[in-house]
C-alpha cells in the first residue's frame, strides 16, 4: 500500500518471499502506469530453510488468477521433486 501511494520510482524488480502470495492482490500495482516496467517475482521454498528454490514471475494476467500464485520453476542450478502423500514422486502438473 505504502509503495502504491509513490508517484513515480525506480524498483526494478520486487520479490516476494515467505506467506503465500495471491496474486489478485496485485491488481491496483498493475494498474498504475509507473509501475509497468519493475518485475514482479515469486519464490517460494520451505519455511523452515528460509531458502527460496523456485521463482514465478508475475505478470499482470496473474492478478486476475484466484488463489495462491504458482510456485513456478527451479531456480537454475537446483532440482524440485513433487511428492505425494507416500513420498513418491507427483504426476507432472500438480
């Protein structure tokens, strides 16, 4: 909110990290003219690392999404396993 009330400024990219992120609460940044050339960045990993694993960026679409936004792609030299209940491994796209 604080940033939203800034005219004009120079973020080149803003990071998201911790809770999970809902992307519908980007639609009044997205919104804002000055704001169109600063990337948005998900990242999510396990709160007990405090490490972030994988990395979404966000575009103005994803405000429209409902729910928490996805957590998207290993960041380039790790590997992200999905898995279920039983610790094997998740079908691709859950």
């Amino acid at each position: 909110a604080q940033a939203e009330a800034v005219e004009t400024h120079h973020l080149r990219t803003v990071i998201f990290g911790g809770e999970a992120l809902e992307p519908a609460a980007l639609k009044s940044w997205y919104r804002r003219e000055a704001n169109q050339a600063t990337s948005l960045i998900n990242m999510y990993g396990i709160t007990e690392t405090t490490v972030h694993v994988t990395y979404y960026a966000l575009q103005a679409a994803d405000a429209d999404r409902h729910g928490a936004s996805p957590i998207g792609q290993p960041i380039p030299d790790l590997k992200v396993y999905i898995l279920d209940a039983y610790g094997e491994p998740a079908p691709i796209g859950v």
